[in-house]
C-alpha cells in the first residue's frame, strides 16, 4: 500500500466514465484543448484520459509523468508499444502522447494528493 488516502466519493471502479464523471463534479477536469493552450495546467501524476471517437466516450486512462509544450508522457496499463492509443493491449508502457491523440474529448483529471 502506497500509504494514500483517496479522495471522498473517488470511484473505486476503473470504468473510464465513472472516474471523468468524478473529476468533473471535483471541479478536477482540464479539458485537452485548455491543456495545450497552457501546458502548465497539466501536473506529474494527473490522469490522461483518451476520447475514443468510435464509441463516443473516454475509454483509456493513463498517468502522466513528464510535460512538454507538445503533450505528454504518460504510463499506461492495457496498452501496447506499437502506433496510436489502444485500450486493450497486452502490457504497461510508457508512451508519448501529443495533444490531439488524447482525442477531441479528452483530457485531465487532477487528483488530490
């Protein structure tokens, strides 16, 4: 155990909408487009969330660990190395991610600690 309190009402779900549906009602959601506009906002442990077009909703999380004024490097789980954002690949990667592959919907969660 990391020896982490989690936040009052945090999902304890790993469901994609669950967690953005949380971060919103927080006031803990930056959207990708503020994101790129001010790289700043964006913080080492925040949570990358992808819009995946195809089923209209965030449907991939990962955390950052490095910014850049181009995007980010996040760690994520149920990817792959390979091209693109995959949601069920066969490991945990550290990938880079530029702004527009977090999607039209995607963006930020920041959590508390």
């Amino acid at each position: 155990m990391l020896g982490l309190t989690l936040p009052k009402g945090f999902p304890l779900s790993g469901y994609c909408p669950t967690l953005v549906n949380w971060g919103k009602k927080q006031g803990a959601w930056l959207p990708v487009s503020e994101a790129e506009a001010d790289p700043d906002n964006v913080r080492v442990g925040d949570l990358a969330c992808f819009w995946f077009a195809s089923k209209k909703r965030i449907a991939h999380i990962g955390i950052v660990v490095k910014v850049t004024k181009s995007g980010v490097w996040a760690v994520e789980g149920n990817t792959s190395g390979g091209h693109g954002v995959q949601r069920d690949g066969d490991g945990v990667y550290r990938r880079w991610r530029t702004w527009d592959s977090l999607g039209t919907g995607g963006g930020f969660i920041r959590l508390p600690f």
